[in-house]
C-alpha cells in the first residue's frame, strides 16, 4: 500500500513539472549551462597544464643533473650551462601542446663543488576555459642540483735512490748479501770503476731485491693506481724525480716531466735505478744532500693552486729512508768527521714548503739496524733509536713525520708491503684534498 501511494505521490508531481515547462526554465538552464561547461572546460584545461608542468619539471631536473654528472664535471661552466639549456629544448621540443618553453639556466663552480640552477617558463593554451577569456595557463619551474668538483692535483714524487736504498728490501736479501760480502755488508754499492767492490752485481747474481727495487715497482703502480681512481680525465699529474743517476752528478733529478700521461710516467719510473758511484769513499760517500735537494724541490714547485681544473693543488710525495749524508760541516745535528754529516733529515725546507701551501707526504723506508757493519754502529745506530734500532720512537722516524702534512705519513718496514704502502698513502694524499676542497 505505501509503494502505491507513492507512486501516485510521484506521477503527480511529474505532472506539474511538465504543466510550468515553459521558456523561463529554459532560459535558467541556458544561463546556468555556461558557468558549469567553462567549469568543465577549465578543469580539464588546468589538467593539461599541470601535467605540462610535470613534465617540464622532469626535463628541468634532468638537465640541471647532467651538467654535474661525473662525465660533465670536466667541461667549464660556460660550456655547461649551454649544455643544460640544449638538453632542456631537445627534450621539450617534441612535447605537444604548449605554446612556448623560455628556458635559462645557471652553473657555477667553487672551491666546494658545482651548482646549477634550470628554470622556464611556459604557456599552455586552452581549450574550454577560452569562452571565459582564458586563453593560455602560464606554469614555470626551477630546478637545483649540486655536486662536488674533482680536486685537481700535481703529484711532484721524490724518490730517494741514493747508495742506502742500494740495502736489501727484506731480512732475507739483507742476509744473502751478508753471506756473500766480504765485509758481510748488507749495502749493494754501484761501483763502476772498482769491480772488486762492486756489491749491485752480486746482488744481481744472487737475485736479491734492493728497497730500490721495490720503490721504483711501486713509484710504476702508482700510476695505475692514479688512472683508476681518477673521475675526470687530466685530474692527475705527475712529475717524478730522483737524486741525480751518478755520484759525480747529485742533486735534483727530473725523470719525468709534469704530465697527465700515467703510461710515460710509468714507463720513465721504470729507469730509476740505484746511484752509481765510481769507487768506495767516493767523495767521502756524501750523496745525500736532503737540503739542496728539497730546496730545489720548492723551488721546482712553482704556483700552489686550490685544486681546481686550472690551478691544480701541488703534493709532494717523498720516499726515503729518512737519513742525510753530506757535506754540513756547521748545521749537522751529530759528530762529524772532516764535515761529513749522517743525521736524520731536518725539517726546515719541509716547513717553508709546508707554509707555502704545499702539502708533503712521507713514506718511510724503515732504516734497518745492520749490526755486523761498524760504520753504522758508530755513526747511524745512535740516533736510530733501540739496542740495534730501529724504532717508531727514532730521531729518523719523529723528523720524517715531523716533515709531513698532518695524516700523510706512513712507514713500512721490508717485511711489509712497500708497493701496497704507496698505493695507501696515495689514495689517502687524495681523499683528504678532496675534504678540504
């Protein structure tokens, strides 16, 4: 009974609808046919700009990040900042629909790193919302990406090849050379006019390594280790050096030239080789003159730059084992004999360099005790700290650190890896230029 009655309930108002059906009702949804299509028509307008925006931001996004990728950090700023502007108009070029793109784009480098900031501005037309005089949607965007820049830097190695590194690189090459000297000298002197006393052949003949050996193996990793941790090309260069090939001839030796090319550089390391001398006592045996030869050294090392690609920040890597002997009859830190001066090196020229900006890593070939050689019982043992030394606690060790930048110093003994040594402190000479930049 109540659904048929409420049928009826309808049916007659249904009735009185169609009895007032007449042109004011028709003019009233006319009139309210406009505002709900330009309503219509806008949302589906602002629909369309907004997902023009969303694109136009990714496209923004994506060219600010490809001017500081790893690949683009080598091209200059200005050349970036063209680049970004090409990637953002190739990608917008075949998007449908939008009037216009203005897009315009900043890259700066510093000393921290590289921003760049993309932005645009666009207009989509309408379709719809034109019957309300609406005839384009204006959107703009901006996008910001940051990273840091590759610190530049030029490695200046010194290699000490003075008659010392001429030693046995391990207890084992040390005692072959005992065993077969007949001064049971532990030392393969190079002599070339006293055949005699000419230790470097025996050690030779009997295949044992010298810590020459092993540094001038290493000083050539070193370069693979450069290229391999590089992120740009050219962000390595090396100069490499010795003290002189001949005793007749010592001081500051360039083996090889300033250069980006790791392979040259490896191959030039390969020449060093231990310094000749032409007999024993050869002017006195001083060939290690550590203050002319760092001297020059500061001297040689010219503009210390901040890293960046025009103006690479100057380290210098020295190996050595850590002892002078030369002519310092009024400076030498010990008893002399006729001037003859053996002393740990003295850290002043490492100072000056220091001061100037330049930083300096050590790697200490660890001066092995030779207890059967009286020479170094008298002259070297006592500053080499321990009944025989050596020791961490030695005036060679605490000088040799005292030479280095703070962190960049390490020793290794001949029992321990050299090659592996160099390969760490290096790495280490580079991370923390890259924190400081």
């Amino acid at each position: 009974m109540f659904l048929l009655n409420y049928s009826r309930v309808i049916g007659r108002r249904l009735k009185d609808f169609r009895k007032n059906c007449g042109a004011q009702v028709a003019i009233t949804f006319g009139l309210a046919a406009i505002p709900i299509t330009v309503s219509v028509g806008a949302a589906v307008d602002y629909s369309h700009a907004n997902w023009a925006k969303e694109t136009l931001d990714s496209y923004a996004d994506a060219a600010a990040l490809s001017v500081v990728s790893k690949s683009a950090l080598g091209l200059d700023a200005a050349t970036a900042k063209q680049n970004a502007i090409n990637f953002f108009n190739a990608q917008a070029s075949v998007l449908q629909g939008i009037n216009s793109e203005n897009v315009s784009a900043t890259v700066t480098d510093s000393g921290t790193g590289r921003a760049a900031v993309v932005s645009y501005t666009a207009s989509v037309p309408t379709t719809l919302a034109a019957i309300a005089g609406i005839k384009n949607i204006n959107i703009n965007g901006t996008s910001t990406a940051a990273s840091g820049l590759p610190t530049y830097i030029d490695f200046y190695l010194l290699l000490d090849n003075t008659p010392s590194m001429g030693i046995g690189a391990t207890p084992s090459d040390v005692t072959t050379m005992v065993n077969h000297t007949p001064d049971q000298c532990g030392f393969a002197c190079h002599t070339t006019q006293d055949p005699s006393n000419n230790y470097y052949a025996i050690a030779k003949q009997y295949g044992v390594t010298m810590r020459i050996d092993v540094v001038t193996q290493a000083a050539q990793q070193l370069t693979d280790t450069a290229t391999s941790i590089a992120t740009v090309a050219n962000q390595f260069r090396m100069a490499i050096y010795d003290f002189g090939s001949d005793a007749s001839n010592t001081g500051l030796n360039k083996v090889h030239p300033m250069s980006s090319s790791m392979s040259s550089a490896k191959s030039d390391a390969g020449n060093i080789d231990l310094m000749t001398i032409p007999y024993q006592n050869y002017n006195g045996d001083m060939q290690t003159d550590f203050d002319g030869v760092l001297a020059a050294m500061n001297s040689e090392i010219r503009s210390v730059g901040d890293g960046s690609k025009s103006t690479p920040e100057p380290i210098l890597f020295f190996v050595t084992d850590g002892v002078a002997d030369a002519y310092y009859p009024s400076t030498c830190s010990q008893p002399t004999s006729g001037g003859r001066c053996q002393e740990p090196l003295t850290v002043a020229n490492c100072t000056t360099m220091k001061n100037r900006g330049i930083k300096i890593a050590v790697l200490y070939t660890t001066y092995e005790p030779l207890p059967t050689n009286a020479w170094y019982v008298q002259w070297i043992q006592p500053f080499n700290a321990g009944p025989w030394g050596p020791s961490p606690n030695s005036q060679i060790a605490t000088n040799l650190q005292s030479c280095a930048s703070p962190g960049l110093y390490f020793e290794v003994s001949p029992t321990d890896g050299i090659s592996q040594a160099m390969t760490a402190l290096f790495e280490k000479a580079v991370t923390q230029a890259r924190l400081t930049k």
